[in-house]
C-alpha cells in the first residue's frame, strides 16, 4: 500500500461507508499516485495477458476506479467512474 493511501485512510474509509462500498477492496486495489491525488485501479489476476505471462506488457489500461485529489483547502475531492460500484461494492 502506498503512503498517500495510508495518509488518506481514515477519510477513504469514511467515503466508502458513506457510499456502501468496501474499504477492504479500496485497500486492495492497484494504487497510483502524484503530489495531490490518488488513483484506484483494478488489476485483473486472470486476464489474458496475465495468463499469457505478459501481466502489464500489453498495454491494456486497467480500469480507473476512484480517483481522489487533495484540494487546496485540503479537502478530499473523490471522483466516481462507471467501474467504482463494481469494484468497491
């Protein structure tokens, strides 16, 4: 997990619950991340280009499922993507 997901916890948790999504399967998604924000990805163990030994070398984009940046008054904007309900809840 990375830092900034650890940082950012307890407010993910806190927008998880409120949204009925899990917080386990946040915590267990794929983690990219800048200065200011945060972006959840699912990676998918039995996709073709994982069976094929290729994992990330295909170029197939995974799927963005939150995306969370700080704002400058440091609140945390979160944003939904049409994967968010089937990966968190």
């Amino acid at each position: 997990m990375c830092k900034r997901f650890d940082d950012w916890s307890q407010e993910i948790k806190n927008f998880c619950d409120k949204n009925g999504y899990s917080f386990e399967k946040a915590k267990s998604l794929s983690q990219c991340w800048g200065k200011d924000d945060l972006f959840l990805q699912y990676f998918d163990p039995d996709s073709e280009s994982v069976r094929k030994g290729l994992g990330l070398l295909d170029e197939t984009p995974m799927p963005l499922v939150l995306y969370i940046k700080r704002l400058p008054d440091g609140r945390l904007l979160f944003k939904q993507t049409e994967h968010t309900k089937k990966y968190l809840a």
